[in-house]
C-alpha cells in the first residue's frame, strides 16, 4: 500500500505492506523523508493535520493495519528543532584553498530549503561558487527584424539561456558547460516560484545491488526484487561535460616532459598540477590551467607505462596545495618514431582505430571516481569529476599533439560497479559476466542507424568505447603567464646525479639574490626537493613558494621571519 507523507518539507510517498511496523515507518520517515535532519523526539506522526500526533520515539511495534493506515493514507509529519550541525565543515584533502558554499537567497541559483542538509554545506570549488552568483545569459545585439528604440528588447534580441540549442547548434558546442546543463536541469525539477521544496536536479547513475532493500528479502544473491535492483542501464553520448578545456600555461611544460621521450624512446606518464578558471568560449564554461607536470615513480617502455607505488604522494599533494595548485589530471606520451629521421611520428589514433582504448577508458574512470567533482546540487554530494586525461601521441601529419579527454559519469558508474573491463580490441569495451558477487542489469546502447533513426542495442558482451567519452578542446594561450619560470619536470642532472653533501651544496647556489632573481627557485621540482628535506615547517612552505615564484621585496621580508628557512639556509649554506 502506499502511505504518503506531508511536512513543510514538502510531499514525498512510500510503499509499504500492512504487516510492515510503526518502527519500519518511522525509521522511514527519519532517514528517508527528513534524511536524518531531526531526531526522533522532534518528530510527530499526525493522522490530522490539527493533530499533536505521536513522538516517533514513543510509537510501538503496532503494524500498519492494526494502526488503521490504508492505501492512499496522509501521514502528517509535526516537526520539532532541527539537530545542531557542527560549527564548521573540515576541508578534505587536496581542497585547501576553497570556501564553503553558504546558501543565499540571493544567488543567481540558489539551493533554498534542500530536502538534504548536506547539500548546504557541500565544500564546492570557488570557480563553481563563481558561476552560482552570474545570470550565465548569452547577450544579444539587435537584428533588422527589431522594431523597437535602442533602450527596448524584443524576442530577437533579448538574451539566450547558456543551454539554447540554437545557439549551441550555430556555434557547433558538441558539449554544453557542466553549468549551463545544471541550469537546463534545475529550470525542469524546481520552479523558481515556488521556494516551497527543492530537489537536487542531478544524480549520479548507481548500477549496484542497493543494500537493505525495505521489502525484507535476503541481500543478493540470496534475493532481488525491482526496488533494489539497477534499472536498464541506457548508454547515449553524455550531453554536457564538467571541464570544457585544457591549456597549458606554457608550451615548455609539455616540451619538457617530452624530454625523457626524446632520449630513450620510452613512454612516460605524468600527473598534471594546475588550477580551474572560467572559459568564455562557451556560456559557463570551465577550463583547467595547467602550470606544471610530476612525474611519479614508473617503469617505462616502449609501448607503455606502470606506475609503481608512490610513497609521497601525500607530500607532493601539499607541496602543490602550497603553490595554489591542485591536481587536474594525467597525462601520459603514446609515441612512435615513424624512421625517417625527420622527428616524425606514427598515427595511431584517429577515427578509424580509436582515441582512447578500453583499458585507458577504464585507468581514467578509476582516477575520475577517485576525484569527484563537489557539488550541492547532487542528493550524495559529488557529482561527475575535473579530472582530465591528456594523450601526447602523432596526428595525421606525423606531428606530436595532445588532446584531451575525460568518461562519462555512466563510465565512472559502470567502472566503480564492478560491470565493465577492457578487451583485447581498444576500441571494444566488455560487458562483465553476471556471478554470485556481481549482478549486471541489461546494458544498452543507442545510435543512429544509415537510415537516420535512432536504434537500441545490446551491449553484451562488448559496446564501442566512443559511448563513453567526453571530447575535450586543448591548447596553449596567446600571451603566456606562467606560475612558473622554469618548467622542467624533472630535477636538473648536477643535482640529482650528486651525493647528499653535493646536492646541498648545488641547492645553496640556487639561493644566490640574483639568481632567485632570475627563477632559480620557481621550478616545482626544487620546491618539491626542498620540501622534502624536512626542514621547512608545513606552516612556512607557503611563504617559501609564494617568494619562489615571485621574489619581491615583501614576500622575502616576510620569509627571513621564519625561523625554518633560517635553519634550512644555515644548513644548505654550511654546505659549500
């Protein structure tokens, strides 16, 4: 039967059986309806909406029949204070740097009485902040077809919504802006004149067996049913995508990592540190800046990489964090010499063969899911992720380029539900078999057909790996303003071929005024190393890359205040 509730929350409904308790239904309304935003003492159960009701923490095991609630019943929900959220929300990792969201009315969308609390207190990114607060509107200038004076507006100059088709289409947008999609989205589930109830617009596919199903049966395998089983997954191309370019804030950056390429022939892989800012080439759209490449412990070959265990990686992360970065990304090389001596370079990857394969599809899931995109306007809190993917390999003129990519967030779904793995053919993704701990839904896939229609099929047991891809633009800027002076992925030859005592005694020379003056020390891996020396307080490694990469006056007073880079210059100092 169903039982509906009511509160000034809004309206939601549930299915229940007559045999089900009065505990079954207020655990319910607790975690389901409220989402665990009041405790049982504030919360009543009232058959009348003039009804005090009953505290749900007195109600009995009385069943549903037996408390005389029947098909189609209102339940009313009284509610008490809310529970005490915490003073403030800890910052995960990595997100140093970065306010918390406060919900305000007054936002350009705004996310007023959410059904989930956490949703207000979502630790978003400032870019996202940024673009809540704008219209997104695309403006418009006036037409032949207008008939009014230069202060009037008509419907062929008033401005477009940044997921206007027609413009999209007029300006070839394969993919709208993650922003203008939540807009797209938001303007269909909750009316702006209505501030009633607000239902987060996305949601993140979910593919797995839900745990504790309220119907009763044994978890799976034992027992299934349709409430807790994954509906019909339906792949398409995704519409929208959360990073809509990649630049590179120098072209040395990527010369640079093309080095240890150059000088074995072997394939090298790289995590990409850099910061995200608006692109306006598209409405709402987001770019990651790139400002500088790591290369993390590896064994390299000819025709691929592994990465081996990675003890720093925590150290790198703040290390970055310090510097006002944060990690965006992979890249990796995929490059053959084509012989000819020219410095030319095999075609691999095109439309007839593949742009990303499946086992690459499923390494950028694994990192993607690794790295969720905050955001409040998602039921868990997270939806999609910045993380991009960048391949160095030949285009069809022999020519080393890079282009960008990032999956799907069905990809993401499919890959952390255990349902897909890569097959011998790159551009086949497989479709795992069903067993005892895995139950795989039917997986379909749409496409246009040579008559122009639009044709479902299975993708069982292998699906092209196109349907799970977001293209990506890529490029350098015009005028090149690198955080950076020196953009070397790897430390200079003299200092990592040297002994510990030579090591710091070329580190010393590196703090010479004119050097510094000179970038010496704005070069990540010098910060890195030096960080790694343990000398510098975590607490004084801001200053330190702060007057690395910009040596003035100021920022060098501020930093001779600090008692650590005194003993780290007494100790690199007593080197020479």
């Amino acid at each position: 039967m169903i039982i509906r509730f009511r509160s000034r929350m809004g309206m939601s409904r549930a299915e229940f059986q007559p045999t089900d308790t009065l505990q079954t239904l207020k655990d319910y309304v607790l975690f389901n309806v409220l989402k665990n935003q009041y405790t049982a003492e504030n919360v009543s159960l009232c058959k009348d909406e003039s009804d005090m009701g009953t505290p749900c923490s007195q109600v009995d095991e009385k069943t549903l029949q037996a408390a005389g609630l029947v098909h189609g019943n209102m339940v009313f929900l009284r509610l008490g204070s809310p529970r005490e959220l915490p003073a403030s929300t800890p910052v995960p990792p990595g997100k140093e740097g970065v306010a918390e969201v406060e919900v305000s009315k007054d936002n350009a969308l705004s996310a007023t009485n959410s059904s989930n609390v956490a949703s207000a207190h979502v630790v978003q990114d400032n870019i996202d902040d940024a673009f809540e607060l704008q219209d997104g509107l695309i403006p418009r200038s006036t037409s032949a077809f207008c008939r009014h004076g230069p202060k009037g507006m008509c419907d062929y100059c008033s401005p477009l919504e940044p997921y206007d088709e027609n413009y999209q289409r007029e300006n070839k947008i394969k993919h709208m802006s993650f922003h203008a999609y939540l807009r797209k989205v938001n303007s269909n589930v909750n009316k702006y004149a209505s501030s009633q109830s607000f239902i987060p617009p996305l949601e993140e596919p979910y593919f797995k067996v839900k745990e504790k199903c309220p119907s009763g049966h044994p978890p799976w395998p034992l027992g299934i049913c349709s409430k807790c089983q994954p509906s019909t997954i339906m792949m398409n191309l995704q519409p929208f995508r959360i990073v809509d370019h990649v630049e590179f804030a120098s072209p040395s950056i990527v010369d640079s990592f093309l080095n240890a390429w150059r000088r074995t022939g072997f394939q090298r892989i790289g995590y990409t540190y850099g910061h995200y800012e608006p692109y306006t080439t598209v409405p709402l759209g987001t770019k990651a800046v790139i400002e500088t490449i790591y290369e993390p412990p590896q064994i390299s070959e000819a025709d691929g990489v592994t990465l081996e265990e990675w003890p720093e990686e925590a150290l790198v992360d703040r290390v970055a964090a310090a510097c006002g970065l944060r990690r965006v990304g992979i890249i990796y090389t995929d490059l053959t010499d084509d012989g000819s001596a020219t410095g030319k370079v095999l075609c691999k990857r095109h439309a007839d063969s593949y742009f990303l394969s499946s086992l690459e599809v499923c390494n950028s899931a694994h990192f993607q899911s690794k790295f969720p995109n905050p955001s409040k306007w998602s039921q868990t809190g997270f939806f999609g992720s910045k993380f991009v993917t960048s391949v160095i390999s030949g285009n069809f003129n022999g020519e080393i380029e890079v282009t960008s990519y990032q999956v799907s967030n069905v990809a993401t779904s499919l890959f952390k539900a255990d349902l897909i793995q890569p097959s011998i053919d790159p551009d086949r993704m497989l479709v795992k078999r069903e067993d005892k701990s895995r139950y795989v839904p039917d997986v379909l896939y749409r496409y246009v057909d040579e008559y122009k229609k639009q044709v479902s099929k299975n993708a069982k047991p292998a699906f092209p790996v196109s349907f799970l891809l977001v293209t990506l633009t890529d490029g350098f800027p015009e005028e090149p303003t690198p955080m950076f002076a020196k953009h070397n992925t790897a430390l200079p030859t003299v200092i990592e071929t040297a002994d510990e005592t030579g090591r710091l005694r070329q580190l010393a020379k590196l703090f010479d005024h004119d050097a510094v003056k000179d970038g010496s020390l704005s070069n990540f891996p010098i910060i890195l190393l030096l960080a790694q020396l343990s000398i510098l307080k975590e607490d004084d490694m801001e200053a330190f890359a702060k007057y690395a990469m910009s040596p003035t006056e100021e920022n060098e007073k501020n930093l001779n205040t600090r008692e650590s880079y005194q003993t780290l210059l007494a100790v690199l100092y007593s080197s020479l």
